[in-house]
C-alpha cells in the first residue's frame, strides 16, 4: 500500500522476529537492509538462559551492540559465543542467526545508530495507544475512537526524542557510505 502511493524503498527497516514483516519487506521492497531489534534479540537470548547468569549475559550482550566499530562488535559476538555456547546453545543459536541483521546499524550515521538499533521508541508509544483502547470498550463511535487515538499519539510525541544527526538523512538518502558509522569519504581524506 504504501510502495502504491509512492513511498520510495526505505534504506533501513528495524524489526523484531515476524517473519511476515521481513517477508512483506523482502517482496515489496527487496533492496532495504534488515536491522533486528537488539531489545528484542536481548530478551530472547535472556529467556534461554537461567535467571542466575543473566545479568552476566546482558552485559555481553551490551559489550557486543556498544563497539564502536564493526569489527570489534565481532570480536565481542566471537566471544559471547564461545563463553556461553557449551552451557547455553540455545542461546547462543537464537543470538547467531541475526548476525549480519543485528550489525547492519553500523553501515549507518553513528548519530542515527541510538534509533536504529530498536524498534522500543515506537512500540512504547503503540503500548501507550494499546493500554487506553484496551480499557475504553464499546463506549465510543469510530470517529470518537479514531479522536481519542489521534489525541493520545499528541501527547505522547512530546516525550519522543529528536532524530540526532538529522542533518544526515540527506546523504543516506543519496547513499553516501559509511563505515562504523563516519562518512567513507571523511575516512579516505583523514587516510590520505
């Protein structure tokens, strides 16, 4: 629907594990890149080990997504997967699978990387929209409904963040490359 009404093929698309939202992405617009949920991953990979260890697992699991470059994000998955692999395979697994989806953030302004590695800022305000609508059954007419809701979302972007690095947008737009999140052309110049 929205590719019919003329929306460009986003760059990125952020999601959890429903695999009809990849599947939908993959046919409509097959050239956008896939970045996970780290949130999401972070939970999943939580709920396969025992409660005693997962304080020690989150903070792996942080050292991985908060490397300031792709490389060492690597070293920091090779290692989670060779500390907690023998014990927790399972969790290991559901971490593995996403690799490459997990890591695409770092193709990506550094400024834009705080949004893009979760899908937590928009969810948090559809839990707002949810948990009202949930609560208010049968009282309203559809357009009383579709006010109520519209009203809800006008309160709740007064606590959404400014996009950082807004600035950017344009040269990922126009496909500028980045590389751990600084302009390739930036790192060529300071390389020369």
């Amino acid at each position: 629907m929205l590719k019919a009404r003329g929306m460009n093929a986003p760059k990125m698309a952020i999601g959890d594990g429903a695999m009809g939202f990849w599947s939908a992405l993959e046919e409509i617009y097959p050239d956008t890149r896939h970045q996970r949920c780290w949130l999401h991953k972070t939970l999943n990979v939580l709920n396969a080990v025992p409660q005693s260890i997962q304080p020690r697992v989150k903070h792996s699991l942080h050292e991985i997504w908060q490397a300031e470059t792709r490389e060492q994000a690597h070293r920091a998955f090779d290692l989670f997967i060779n500390t907690f692999e023998a014990k927790y395979p399972k969790a290991t697994l559901t971490l593995q699978k996403d690799r490459d989806e997990l890591l695409a953030f770092y193709d990506f302004p550094a400024q834009h990387w705080q949004s893009l590695r979760t899908t937590n800022p928009i969810e948090s305000t559809f839990g707002t929209l949810r948990h009202r609508t949930k609560r208010s059954k049968g009282f309203l007419t559809r357009n009383g409904m579709l006010h109520m809701m519209f009203k809800l979302a006008e309160c709740a972007q007064n606590k959404w963040r400014r996009q950082r690095g807004f600035d950017y947008l344009a040269k990922v737009i126009t496909g500028v490359k980045f590389i751990d999140g600084i302009e390739a052309a930036t790192i060529d110049q300071n390389a020369a």
